[in-house]
C-alpha cells in the first residue's frame, strides 16, 4: 500500500499540488467486483480545499487515473455499518449515498479517522459520524491535538501552532536541568543552538543514510512490481491457455454428440435397410422361375409356386411411413409389379393352352368303351390340372379379370368336351337299343331304360349342360323306345 500511496502522490496529486493523507482500497458494495481507491487530499496553497478523490487503475493496467473528486464539505454523513464489530462496509453521504466495502477493516478506520481529524480542522465538526467506535474518534486525537491533522506534514500549514500538553512538559524538564535558564536567557539559548546544531548534523546523517536505504527499498519495489508484471503476464497467458482447453473440450463434447447423435441414425437407418432387405428382396431364383419357369413340369410348377408366394410376400409388405418416397422402394414396387404382370401372362396363355388341348382330347372316347354303356371319365384331365390349383389362386388373389376370363375359357371347352361326349354317349345307346330291339324287349326292358334316364339326369345334373340338353337326350332316347 506504501508503494501505491507514494505512486499516486508522483503522479496524480503532486502536479495537482495537492497533498495525499490517507488511501483505502475500496470496491463498490453489491457488485462485481472492480477496485479502485478512495483518497484523502489536501491542497499545498491557501485556502485550503479539501477533497476525497476517486482513483481507478486504467484497464491496460500501466497507469492511475482520477475518475471523480467531492469536496469535503459536501459530505454530511460517514456510516461505518457497525461499532462494535469489524466490518469493513462504509457509506459516504455526498449529493448522494455511496457504498463503499474496504479491502481490510484496518484501511476502513484509518480513512474515517482521517476524514474525522480533517472534519474537525476544517468543518468545524459538521460532518456527522455514525456507528463509528468512540475509541476510534479518541485514539485519532487526543487531547490538546484537536488542530493537527495527521502527522508533522499538515503542520506546515500554519504559521503558528500552540504547544500541545507533551511539548509544555519537556520545556518544562529542560529548564528544570538548566537553572540559569530563566536568569540567564542568552546562555540558555546558546546551549540549546548547539544542542540543535548535534541533533541537526545527526538528522542530516540519518536522512542521508535513511535515503540510501530507502533508494534500496525502492529499487527492490521496483523489481518486486516488474516480477508482480511478469507473474500477471504469464498469469494471462495460462489464462488463455486454459480458455483455449476448454473451448476445445467445448468442441470435443460437441462432436461428442455428433457423433452420438449420428451412431443412433447410423443404427435405425440399418435396421430401416434391413427391414426392406429381408422383406422386399426376391432372389434371383424366383425372379427367374417367374420370368422362365416351366409350367409343364411338376418342378417348374414347383418353382413357380414358390417364387408367386414369395412375390405375393414382397408386394403385401407393410410398408413403414415414408418408405414408399425411397427411390430404391419405388424401383423394388415397380419390378414386383411387371414380374406379376408378366408371370400372370405366362401363366394364362399356358392355361390357356392347357384348357384347349383338353377340351379337343380325343385320346378318351366311347368307342373305347363299346363293351359297356358308360361315359369316359376325366380324372387324368383333373389330375393334370391340379397341379396349378395354387397357381390359380395366387391368380385370383392377384389378377381378378384374367382370372374370370381363364375360368371362363376352362367352363367353354370343357362344356364343349361334354357335348361331345354326350352325344356319342347317345349315338351308341340308340345303336345298342337298335339292336336289343330286334331280339326282344325282355333283355332291355322296363327297367333298364329307368335306369338309363335316372344316370343320365344325375351326370348332366351334376355337368354344366344345363336342363334343355337334358329334355333334348330324352326326346332322342325316346324315338327307340
């Protein structure tokens, strides 16, 4: 705080002529945290003007400024807070009230006590103190010192000052060691100019050694303030540093969670790839089978059977929202749907094909059944078309209108085949009873031609000729009878 009082003294208040008496570290209360000094100053020359002067330490930090200055006259009220216990808040009263809390307790009482001894001199006690400790305001000065002002300095304002009790009791001793002091005034007076001149000589002596010294202390303030820079340097430096590592601890965080964020889409854009992976992925084989199968064989149909469930599979695929925007969905969807569509075209031309030769079959007929009266039976034809029962229903299910139409091909042919039939079926039955007629009505009787008719009704019933072909083989059967 020396080294602080004396700078601001070289540089603020000596080219102001203005004297500094006391200085208290102070920051304001309530806020964050900014420094500055609160001073006590006197001016050199009459009148004497007396102030509390605020200085703040610039921002580069190389220099003192002065921010603001009040006159000690404006001041009428100091509240130190409390007199009993250390605190270090205290207020100033000026045209307005300002809060001040001092570094230390210490500084807090030695600026009030300061600011109470130049009320005194100069105010004629018009500034009021409160919850300020009475045995501060005595410590400051006592009695018979009421017009001193902090120290020999503030005494070389006047031009003359009444001796104080302690300077009246050591004149007091001296010319009681001197006897002839009252009746010999020059002797007196001669003894203490030489007494003066030794204490003189000595003073000069000290101070020229006590200047060495404090030339010493100065140099070593010196190096202690430029270590003080030097430490502050590198203090701001780490500083930066520090601020450096976290900002890239800021980043690493950050990518941190980008990273953490993109592992999670990472994983649900997998599972979404898989899903259309497992589900709308036909393999080779079965587009193959769909596109080339054979149809004739027991194994071709195989194949194709397995290869239309799994397209059927592909294409009933729920789908999840938004996956149908998918380019690759879309390319999938329209690739299942020209497979259906070509497969459902091979599909019914060979049908197709398959319901044209049975219906113009010659290989069963009646005349290979000459030895009895019976129709020739289609369990070969049915057979065979078993085998695409699964493939018709994958039809149905896919295809409805070639379907219909295939089923309606399949009811023309085979009702053609059953017109033909039938009516061989009639042609040898009147060729039969042509010739049973002629040996007699006993071996084709009543009877028998009942049962003819009864077999008749129940196969046409049960075929899709309908009614009118069955009044039509009676009406003809009727004409041997």
């Amino acid at each position: 705080m020396t080294a602080i009082k004396h700078a601001l003294q070289r540089d603020i208040f000596t080219p102001n002529d203005e004297r500094l008496l006391s200085i208290v570290n102070v920051c304001k209360a309530g806020k964050k945290k900014k420094n500055c000094f609160l001073c006590a100053t006197v001016t050199t020359e009459r009148p004497v003007q007396v102030k509390v002067v605020k200085v703040k330490k610039s921002d580069k930090g190389d220099f003192y400024k002065r921010q603001m200055a009040w006159e000690l006259r404006d001041l009428t009220e100091v509240d130190a807070k409390d007199a009993n216990k250390e605190n270090p808040e205290f207020d100033l009263h000026f045209e307005k009230v300002y809060r001040w809390v001092a570094s230390s307790t210490a500084e807090k009482n030695s600026f009030i006590s300061c600011i109470w001894k130049l009320n005194q001199r100069y105010l004629r006690k018009k500034v009021e103190f409160v919850n300020v400790s009475p045995q501060l305001l005595e410590e400051s000065v006592p009695s018979g010192e009421s017009q001193s002002v902090a120290g020999g300095d503030e005494d070389a304002l006047d031009d003359y000052q009444e001796l104080n009790a302690r300077e009246e009791l050591d004149i007091e001793s001296m010319m009681e060691v001197c006897e002839y002091a009252i009746s010999n005034a020059e002797a007196f007076a001669e003894k203490l100019s030489r007494e003066l001149q030794v204490l003189d000589g000595a003073n000069i002596q000290s101070i020229m050694a006590s200047e060495k010294q404090v030339n010493i202390l100065m140099q070593l303030l010196d190096r202690a303030l430029g270590e003080v820079d030097n430490i502050e340097g590198k203090l701001l430096s780490y500083e930066e540093m520090l601020q450096s590592v976290k900002e890239q601890m800021d980043q690493i965080s950050q990518s941190n969670r980008l990273i953490q964020i993109s592992n999670t889409n990472n994983g649900k854009l997998l599972d979404e790839i898989q899903f259309l992976v497992n589900y709308m992925d036909l393999s080779k084989g079965h587009i193959k089978a769909l596109q080339e199968g054979d149809l004739s064989s027991p194994k071709g149909i195989e194949a194709c059977i397995n290869a239309s469930e799994a397209l059927s599979q592909c294409m009933n695929v729920t789908l999840k929202p938004g996956h149908e925007k998918l380019m690759a969905v879309k390319q999938q969807q329209h690739l299942f749907s020209e497979l259906r569509d070509t497969f459902a075209r091979r599909l019914t031309n060979h049908l197709n094909n398959v319901f044209v030769h049975q219906g113009h079959d010659q290989s069963s007929t009646l005349s290979q059944h000459t030895a009895e009266l019976t129709l020739p039976k289609h369990s070969p034809l049915h057979r065979d078309l078993l085998r695409y029962a699964k493939l018709m229903e994958w039809l149905k299910n896919t295809q409805r209108e070639k379907y219909e139409g295939l089923s309606r091909t399949y009811v023309d042919y085979m009702t053609r085949l059953y017109e033909r039939e039938i009516k061989d079926f009639f042609e040898v039955a009147k060729i039969k009873m042509a010739g049973t007629s002629k040996d007699g009505k006993g071996k084709f009787g009543k009877t028998s031609i009942k049962n003819f008719f009864i077999y008749i009704y129940l196969f046409i019933r049960k075929s899709t000729l309908g009614k009118g072909f069955f009044v039509h083989a009676v009406s003809s059967v009727s004409v041997f009878l």
